[in-house]
C-alpha cells in the first residue's frame, strides 16, 4: 500500500466534503455574517494533514470498509474541532502567533474578534455535523458519538488539556505531568477520532477497544514527534515558526528524554500503536499501519 496516495485520496474527499458543508446551504444569505463565514472558510480549508478526519475513515474502513464514507461527517466535525483550537490558540491571550499552516494566523488576517467567533461557530458546527451522521447509523451509536465528542473537545479533553499546560507555563514539572497533560490537549481528539470511525461502521467491543487504544499511542508518538520538529523541523516545511516551545519555556519530551531519548520514545509509542492492530488481519488496517510508522 503507497501511503502518499492514499493520503492524497482521503485529503481530497475530507476537502470536498469540508466545502459542502462550509456552503452552509439551506441558510438564507441574507442571515449569514459573511465576515464570519470568511473567517470560518479561511481556516477550514487553508490546509493541513487532515489527519484526524483520515484516522476516523481509516478507522471505519479497518472495521468495514464499505462503510468508510458513513464516518464522513463525523470526520468533518474532527476537523472543525482540530481548526478551532488552531484559531484559538493562536490568538494574542494564548500562544500568539503570526503564522499558521504557511499563512497568517485568523486574527491576523481578520481580527481578534472575528477568530474567536469563528472558532465557536467551527465548534458549534462540529456538533451540527454529528447529527448529519446517515440514518442508517443506529441512533444510540450517534448519541455515544456526541458524548465522545464532548469529552474529547471539553474540560475532559482538549480544552482541559490546554488549561493545564497554560498554568505549566513556567513550572517546573514531572514527566508524567507532560503526558496528562497532551494526552489530554492532543491526545484526545486523536483517540477519539478512531474510537469513532471504529463505532460508526460497526465495531464490536473488542475492536473499539483496540482502535481506541491505537489512537491513544498514535497520540503520544505525534505530541513527541511535534515536539522534536519543533526543535529539528524548519519552518518553510512547517508552515509554522520553529523553536516556540524553547521561546515560550515549555516542558517538551526532547526536554526530560534528550533528542535520541523522544526519538526512542516515539518509536516504542508506535510499536505499541502497530499492536493493537494485531487482531485485524489483511489489508483493512493497513492505512492505520502506514499511518503510525
Ligand atoms: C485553545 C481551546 C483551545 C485548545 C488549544 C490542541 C490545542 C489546544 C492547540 C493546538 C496547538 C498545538 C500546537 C497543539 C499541539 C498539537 C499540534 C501539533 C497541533 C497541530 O496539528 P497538526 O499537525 O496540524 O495535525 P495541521 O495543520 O496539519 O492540521
């Protein structure tokens, strides 16, 4: 299986369907702030891995991969949810930063308020996407759907996540601490992303559990990847400006581990990610392999 294509594949669908759904049809114009919606679209598609709308399809099709495609809107509102943290982030009370994806950060292009009302309307959007999950999806499966969502995304999750790592900033704290704290800003999203993708196409317990174990070390292996980019990376391939964390004074993993320790860590995270893919045989989990290593 050719990774690079399959990705080119998968990033073209989620930027088609990221469009439909932006289109915000059935709206009448007069009723839509298009200052806002600019704000929004230039966000949502201004690039991007696409990474966790690809892991909740690669998720659906290791179960069913007829199925993949049911997993598209909830795939889209991961995406929504990943793009407003992005904005929010990058707002001047929070990291302030100028550059995102290559391009300038949303308040920069637009302006303070505009990015923190297109973040809460992506945020928003996210769980309208949710509820346009096809119907043939059971409806219990739906509702388990915006509990992930929400405890994902909330005080449980993300949100929660960057909370803690604000009142880090300048303390001195453990190894262990470090990994509550991605495992809940980044990480949880990531899991969540494939626990989804595993239940909307009809995951039993065992592979639900399996998949959203794999996202739990696929998770840990991105945060110290990011963070060795962030000390290794260059900026023109980031898109985005190198040697923050050493600016802002963050714990990072190459911090505790040394560069060699993270790389190793990295690796041991993705052998354990490959495992729990133990139980799907053929090619169905293939694009989650490729996806880890
Ligand atoms: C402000 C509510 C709020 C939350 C912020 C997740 C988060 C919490 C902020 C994102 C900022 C950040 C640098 C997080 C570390 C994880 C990370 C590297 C995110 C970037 O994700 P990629 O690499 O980005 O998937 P692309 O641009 O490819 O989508």
């Amino acid at each position: 299986m050719e990774l690079a294509n399959y990705l080119v594949e998968r990033q073209t669908q989620v930027e088609d369907a990221l469009t439909r759904f932006i289109a915000l049809d059935g709206i009448p114009s007069e009723l839509l702030p298009l200052r806002l919606v600019d704000a929004m679209r230039y966000s949502l598609l201004g690039g991007g891995k696409r990474l966790r709308p690809i892991l909740t399809l690669a998720a659906a099709e290791a179960i069913q991969p007829d199925r993949a495609m049911d997993a598209m809107p909830f795939a889209c509102a991961m995406e929504c949810i990943h793009t407003y943290s992005l904005i929010h982030d990058d707002l001047p009370a929070m990291d302030d930063d100028d550059l995102r994806r290559g391009r300038p950060t949303n308040h920069v292009q637009f302006d303070e308020a505009t990015a923190i009302l297109a973040g809460d309307a992506l945020l928003t959007l996210a769980f309208e996407l949710c509820g346009r999950t096809p119907e043939h999806v059971p409806t219990g499966i739906v509702l388990k759907l915006v509990t992930l969502l929400s405890q994902a995304a909330g005080v449980s999750g993300m949100v929660g996540g960057q909370m803690l790592d604000l009142q880090a900033e300048h303390q001195s704290i453990t190894l262990a601490q470090l990994k509550t704290i991605h495992g809940s800003k980044t990480g949880a999203l990531i899991r969540c992303s494939c626990e989804a993708g595993a239940r909307i196409a009809g995951g039993d317990t065992q592979q639900v559990a399996s998949l959203s174990a794999y996202g739990t070390w696929l998770g840990l292996a991105f945060q110290i990847r990011d963070d060795l980019l962030d000390v290794l990376g260059d900026t023109q391939k980031l898109g985005k400006p190198i040697g923050s964390d050493e600016k802002n004074d963050k714990a990072t993993y190459p911090k505790f581990l040394g560069l060699d320790g993270a790389k190793q860590a990295a690796e041991q995270a993705v052998t354990q990610a490959l495992e729990c893919l133990e139980n799907f045989p053929g090619q169905r989990a293939e694009p989650l392999r490729e996806l880890a290593r």
